[in-house]
C-alpha cells in the first residue's frame, strides 16, 4: 500500500485550547507526505472516532496538554475497538508525566511524544509503524 | 478489462447500499487507490445511482466556502434531508503530503449521523481527481445522501473540471477581493448556476452584488439568468435563500428539458476523461518497461534523432490493446 499517501488524523481532544503543537506535528506530516486530517480543537473521543470512520485513516495521533490524558486515551481506544476500528494505531504527543507513560502503551497506545521530540523522529516512527503489519494488525 | 470484483469489495458494495458508514468509507478509499476494484465498485452500484442533488461550492481561498457549507447544511438538516460533503483541498506541488482542514469549520454537525463528510486531496490531480468526485459522489447516492455538497480548493481551471460533475455550481464571491471583473471574465463565471455574495455584512457586499449583475446583463445567451443572493455566516435565514436558489435551479433543470442535453454532456465528459486516463495508464506502463524506449532517449541525447521522430517511432511500435491483452 506504499504506493498512495498515508491517511492520518490529527486529534485535539478534551478542554484545552492549545494546538500549537498539534499544528506543528500536522505539518510535519505534510511535508513528510501523509494526508493529514485536522480535528480541530475540543473534539471528543467519539468524535475522533466518528472522524476516523470517514475519513478512513490509518493512523491517529493525539494531542493532549491537559492532564485528562489517561481517561480520554482509554475512552477512545475502547470506543475504536467498538466501532472496528481497533486495529488503526494511535500514537501521543503532548504534556505527558513519565510515570504515565508505560500504563498508556499497556493500554494500546503505540507510542508517546513528549515535549523535544523532533519531528523527523516523529514522521519515521509512524512510517516505521505503518510499514510493519506486525505492530498495525 | 475488468478485474474480478473481490470479496471484499463485494461486502463494501452491499454495505454502502445497506447505509453502513464504515462501509461507505472504506468505499471512498477503494475509488482513491484501487483503479481496478473501484470500476468493479461502480459497476456495481452504478444503476442505483441519480437520486441526490449535487451541488459545488467554489470561490477563492478564504471566501468562506467550508463555512456556507457547514451552514447549508444547517439549513439542508432542518428540511429534515440528509447530507454528503466532500471537500477538497491541495496536495503539495511537491510531494504527497496534504492539509485536509474542512472539518474545523464542521463542528455543528459532529454529532449528527444525518451528515457524513469525506476529504479528498487532489493528489496532483493528473486529471484523476474529477473521475473520484464523481465517483464518489455515486457512492454517497447509493448511501443515501439527499444532498450531496462538493467543497472545491480555491479558484483555479481544476475547479471548472470539478464543476462538470456536479447539477449546481455556487461560485462563492466576497466583498473587498477587489474590481477583479477581470478574472471573472476568465471563466469561473460562466460556470455559476447560483452566485453566492458572501460575508454580506461587510461594506461593498451590493457593490460586487452590483457588478456581477452588470457581468450577467452583457452575457448573452444565459437563460434564465442565474440566481444572485447575499449570504452570511451571521445570518441563518441568507443559508435559506440559497439553499431555495440551489432547489430552484434544480427545478429548472429536470423541468426545461434541458435535463438530458445536459446530462449527456456531463456523461460525455465523464467517458472520455476515463479513456484518456485508461490511455496515460497503459502508456506510461509502457515507457517504463521499454527498453526500446530507453534506447530512444540515448538517440535523442545524442542528437541522432529529434525527439518528435522518437516519439513518433515509440507510437509506431506501440501495441493496441487488443494486442496488449492477448
């Protein structure tokens, strides 16, 4: 499937009203080749969810400085496991505490950006995600 | 020609006539990626289609399409009619990637299932994209879709391809983009079935109001005149009078007789942009298996031949399809 552009959707849940870096990383996709669908700000899981079905994404990335990190990530992974979408990975970027991060991954998050992280790092470990069937399915 | 349809296209198929979302999406992306399934798809669903209203929405960046959209389909949901958008943006001139930022503007109906909207990248368009709207919009039909709206990128010759696929074209004006009577002249505005003065609030609305009207009474042979009707996102009633201006060039449509002059043509479009597409497929297979081509290329170089007799000694050698397929 290498020979078309990746979908992914670029996912603002919960309160908090700063995208600045949800919009840096949509870029960085961009510029890497992904299609990149934007939430825009304050979308519930079940409309990221509803918005992944639509859209037909292969990958959703998250974006989240609140601190509701822990209950919006399992509210939206149990809702894509609903809808059937269960096997599109979902990766995150934001304000993430150490301690929460190897909880997430346990509940089925694939990866955590935190503040640092260099775009290009981004852009191939999510193409390193997609590429390998293994981790997607 | 035609490829097997596959199990998995077959389920797709019956899914999106079944109104299944998951379905429907994953019918798009067959129309996106897969040439071969997404005729068998067609094939398919192709006698079941016709029903919905299509309309495009076209103006330049930043003219307010998405969010005359967003409010049409306000006013398209309180007639109790469901909805399909599709909106369109850019792929970057210089790679795959795309922004796809429609659905910010969508919010008010994130919650509605009587709304469901997909967003295309043209994809360096290679006259493909048009082909993908419409088949696309052949896929929304047979969900269900009453309505089905196309959100175009920002004004340019792509767009007026777009605009064959659809039964109304909005072109979306606004006020203080300046006199550039000039640029309508060019084209876009002989596309307009209904024009949209949009962010009416603002000063100048009637004056472009004005002068699109001045534009209509040169043009000859434009009957009926289309619609001109002021919108603005501050406003709900202005989303009202176009969504009546849209229904009543339907009417006109269906009821002047014009109907199947008109759809012939779209059709006739339709026909030869898949066989001029199907033509650049087999070609450009060709140039990149050929090592007689090659050679070609080494001649030219090397000014041995001019590249006109190569191409011409290329195109002589060149299998019909007959020939390819056996």
């Amino acid at each position: 499937m290498a020979d078309r552009p990746y979908r992914v959707l670029v996912a603002k849940p919960g309160l908090d009203g700063h995208d600045r870096g949800a919009k840096i990383v949509a870029k960085a996709l961009r510029d890497d080749g992904f299609e990149v669908i934007y939430t825009g700000l304050r979308a519930q899981p079940e409309h990221i969810v509803a918005t992944a079905v639509d859209e037909d994404v292969d990958v959703i990335g998250v974006s989240l400085l609140s601190g509701a990190h822990n209950r919006l990530c399992a509210k939206l992974l149990e809702q894509l496991e609903a809808e059937g979408m269960g096997h599109v990975p979902v990766f995150l970027g934001g304000i993430i505490p150490d301690d929460d991060i190897a909880p997430l991954k346990a509940l089925g998050i694939k990866e955590v950006f935190g503040p640092g992280a260099s775009t290009v790092d981004i852009c191939r470990k999510i193409r390193d995600m997609l590429a390998n069937p293994a981790v997607v399915d | 020609m035609q490829d097997k349809m596959t199990e998995r296209t077959l389920t797709i198929a019956k899914g999106i006539q079944e109104g299944k979302r998951r379905a429907l999406a994953q019918g798009i992306s067959i129309i996106e990626n897969e040439p071969d399934q997404r005729q068998a798809l067609i094939s398919y669903v192709h006698e079941k289609t016709g029903r919905a209203c299509t309309v495009g929405i076209t103006g330049s960046p930043g003219a307010g399409k998405s969010s005359l959209v967003n409010m049409l389909t306000k006013a398209i949901r309180e007639r109790g009619l469901t909805v399909g958008i599709i909106a369109i943006d850019p792929t970057s001139p210089f790679g795959t990637g795309a922004l796809l930022g429609d659905r910010i503007r969508m919010s008010d109906h994130r919650d509605d299932a009587g709304v469901f909207m997909r967003s295309l990248a043209t994809r360096g368009s290679m006259g493909g994209l048009s082909l993908a709207v419409r088949d696309t919009i052949r896929l929304f039909d047979v969900y269900g879709a009453d309505f089905i709206l196309v959100e175009t990128v920002g004004t340019g010759q792509t767009e007026v391809d777009v605009m064959g696929v659809v039964d109304t074209t909005v072109l979306v004006l606004t006020p203080g983009a300046g006199d550039d009577i000039q640029t309508l002249k060019a084209g876009i505005m002989e596309i307009a079935d209904v024009f949209a003065i949009n962010k009416a609030d603002l000063d100048g609305a009637q004056k472009v109001a004005r002068e699109v009207e001045g534009m209509l009474a040169l043009q000859r042979g434009v009957t009926p005149a289309p619609d001109i009707v002021m919108t603005t996102v501050k406003d709900a009633a202005t989303q009202v009078s176009l969504l009546d201006a849209i229904c009543a060039h339907r009417e006109r449509l269906q009821e002047g007789g014009a109907d199947s002059a008109w759809k012939s043509a779209q059709v006739d479009g339709e026909i030869r942009e898949i066989i001029l597409e199907t033509l650049t497929r087999d070609v450009k297979k060709s140039l990149a298996t050929s090592d007689s081509y090659r050679a070609l290329i080494e001649e030219v170089v090397r000014c041995r031949i001019d590249p006109y007799s190569a191409a011409e000694t290329f195109l002589a050698g060149y299998p019909t399809r007959d020939e390819a397929e056996t």
